[in-house]
C-alpha cells in the first residue's frame, strides 16, 4: 500500500447565491479594495488515502466527496491526488 495526499476544493454550484462571498464582496469597498469583486466561499480540504495506486485513491477521494465532503445538490467539487 502507497500512502496519497489529496487536495480538494468544494465552491457553491455557480448559479446559486453565495452568502458568505456576497457580504466580503460587500465589505472590500470598505477596506479600500474596490477592485476585488464577485467572491465565492468554499472549502478547502487536504486528506490523506492509503491505496494500491492512484487510480484507486482517486475513486476513494472521489467517493468521500460524494458521501460526505460536498453537498452535490449545492456544490461542486473537484480534487488532485498525488504520492506522497
């Protein structure tokens, strides 16, 4: 078994309200940032996957995502494994 390394980003489905990105949005004109617009809030999120390969570790990652890291109805999701 070789040890993997994941990164994952988890962004809200892009025609869907984001909340959180629209109040920082919101708040740059304030911190004299008026130039940054349009943010969207997700997650980052880094784990590590014991598997014979890569193409294994990345239909376990893949798996997790939808079982449990991302809410497919709202978000979306995508992710690089490498050897670690």
């Amino acid at each position: 078994m070789k040890t993997f390394n994941a990164s994952i980003q988890v962004m809200p489905h892009d025609n869907l309200l984001d909340p959180q990105g629209k109040a920082v949005s919101g708040s740059m004109k304030n911190l004299n940032l008026a130039e940054i617009t349009n943010v969207r809030i997700g997650k980052h999120i880094t784990l590590q996957v014991e598997a014979k390969d890569k193409k294994t570790a990345e239909a376990k990652v893949d798996e997790a995502c939808k079982k449990l890291l991302a809410n497919l109805v709202m978000e979306k999701y995508n992710f690089s494994v490498t050897e670690g």
